[in-house]
C-alpha cells in the first residue's frame, strides 16, 4: 500500500492570535500547497495552548490537525525537551514531510531530529519541486544566491526541511478546513533533559552572531582604524545592533573572521544594514542582498556600494559618527527613542 503523504509543519507563534508571524503563515501555505500536490493532510505542531483564534487561523490556512504538546518543560525553549517530545511521535507516524523555519528554532532543532531519527535535513530550502511526488527535488541556494544546488532524499524515514523565510509566500486555502486539536501529554522527566533556562539577557554586540541580528552595524577599511572602531562598537550597541565586517578587516586582524560577511562569509538579512566605510566589493554585497533597508556611509562618493544601498551618505565617519552617537543619545534621554 502507498505510503499516506502527511505533511508535518512547526508554526512559530506569540502567546495573541495577532502574533502569527509572516513566517509561520507561509509554512502553513507551503505544507498545504504541497500537501494538495502529493496528496494528504497537514499537521501543525504546537507546544503552547492556543486560543480558538488560533484554530481558525490553522484552518483558515488548510491545516486539519494541530497536535498540542503539553510538558512544564515547555514554558521555555528547549531543543532538548522539543525533540524528546517530537521524536515518539515520528517515529510511530512516520509523517511524510516534516517543514520548520529557517530561524533559530529550526536551525537549533531540525538538525538535532534528523540524527535521532536517523534521516535527512535540508536547510534554507528556497523551493520543492514536486513533478514527481514520489520523489520531490529540494533546492536550496549557494554561492550567495547565484547558484541552487538540488537535493534528492534516499529513504523511506520522514524527510525534514527548514525552509528560506524569504522564499514563503502566505496564502489563504480557497476551501477553509476546521483544524481538529489533539493535546499530547508529553510527560519528560526533568533529568531527561540537560539544560534548563536561567534568565534572558540583552544582545551584545560583540557576541549575537550576524546572521540572527535583525540590525547589523558593519565596518570595512574606512572604520575599522583604532580611531573610527570604537566609535562603531558604541553605535552598534546604541541600536541594538550586531557588529559585522568585510574581508579586508578580518585579513588586518581587526574584527574576528566569525563577524565576516559575504559569499565567502556569512549571508545576511538583516532588517537594517549599515555599512560604515565599505566599499561595496562584489562578494561582500552579495552577502547582504538580502537585507530589509541598506545604508551606506562612505567618504567616496563614487564607491559602489552606494549602488546596492536603499540610502547614501558620502561623508567623513570622523565627522558623521560622533555626531550620530551624540543625537542617539539625546534622543533616548529625552525619551524620544526607548
């Protein structure tokens, strides 16, 4: 007998209907859209109590099923407790296909399920082609988005997919379903699992990694002197912003490798880029081509990275930054910005 498609989707949602992020409607339009093609249902798993708004979203979105775990360990994140949950329930379903964000979560968790299922996962999946349902084509992109690279799973176990945020596309079914709630007493052990939250802290600057920042703060050769880099570091943590770089800084020793961007760094996509002193070389800019709004401070008003920017400043950074830094500052103390 042909094995029953079910798509599986993990929704990222708020504690208010109204916090339904962008990301999680365009899950739930994939998993149906694909669900449709190969023929099944989709599945949304939950582990937080979700209002009869959110059901009507479930279903507004073609999701028949949401499955709610219930454990104490799940008040905070947790990849351990997720996966404990998750995992007997695979494996007794085999879903077909299991889709997750490209974000932390997924990214934190999607890897770790694979190897305990003993499967695949492919990440930051910009599409999948399903001419052949028996066997879907996952296309991710490479080389900064000039290239994508196409994977073919080889196994009967479910396959896993976090999915490019910014290749999802929110979509209401045309035929509404009524999503069906089934809650799932995970029942975990507190000594099953080895890490527990303490508290949250702010972001810092120096540590959040670039590619989960939604404000970056970037020096090239223009800021990174022993002058200007200072002054960077204090605007970055104005804004709650990450601190990244190009090449030519990390060659000269001045920011770590890991703060890198570009195609051979770290892709970006942050909602607010600000590059301080870059030049706009081809393959650094081909790493924040994804960003929100880019602007570009330069003292060479004929740099091309005022080319790739939303917004552009040829202007000395002695000048510019000091003052910027100032007016940040006044504006919080006056209580114009929090």
């Amino acid at each position: 007998m042909a094995r029953t498609r079910n798509i599986w989707v993990l929704p990222e949602t708020g504690e208010e209907s109204e916090e339904i992020s962008k990301l999680t409607l365009g899950l739930l339009t994939g998993a149906r859209l694909i669900a449709e093609k190969a023929g099944g249902s989709v599945t949304a798993l939950v582990f937080a109590e979700p209002t009869e708004d959110y059901l009507k979203v479930f279903g507004k979105y073609g999701v028949s099923r949401a499955y709610i775990f219930h454990d104490p360990l799940f008040q905070y994140y947790s990849t351990e407790a997720r996966a404990a949950a998750l995992l007997p329930r695979i494996q007794a379903e085999n879903p077909w296909l299991l889709l997750m964000g490209h974000t932390t979560i997924g990214r934190d968790l999607a890897p770790r399920l694979a190897a305990l299922l003993e499967t695949g996962v492919i990440t930051n999946c910009a599409r999948i082609e399903l001419a052949h349902p028996e066997q879907p084509e996952f296309y991710r992109s490479v080389y900064g988005g000039q290239l994508y690279q196409k994977v073919i799973f080889q196994t009967d176990k479910t396959m896993l997919a976090t999915m490019d945020p910014e290749a999802l596309n929110a979509a209401p079914a045309v035929k509404p379903v009524s999503a069906r709630a089934l809650a799932i007493e995970s029942k975990l052990t507190a000594g099953s699992i080895n890490t527990r939250h303490l508290e949250y802290l702010p972001a810092d600057s120096h540590t959040v990694d670039v590619t989960d920042a939604t404000t970056i703060v970037s020096a090239g050769m223009g800021a990174a002197t022993d002058e200007l880099l200072p002054l960077v570091e204090e605007l970055a943590g104005l804004i709650e912003g990450a601190v990244g770089t190009t090449r030519p800084v990390v060659d000269g020793g001045k920011i770590p490798r890991e703060r890198m961007i570009g195609q051979t760094g770290k892709v970006v996509s942050p909602e607010y880029y600000l590059a301080l002193g870059i030049s706009g070389a081809t393959h650094h800019v081909g790493g924040i081509q994804e960003s929100g709004k880019i602007v570009a401070v330069n003292r060479d008003p004929q740099a091309p990275i005022f080319q790739s920017a939303d917004v552009g400043i040829a202007a000395d950074l002695k000048e510019v930054l000091p003052i910027l830094i100032e007016r940040i500052k006044r504006a919080r103390e006056n209580g114009e910005i929090l």
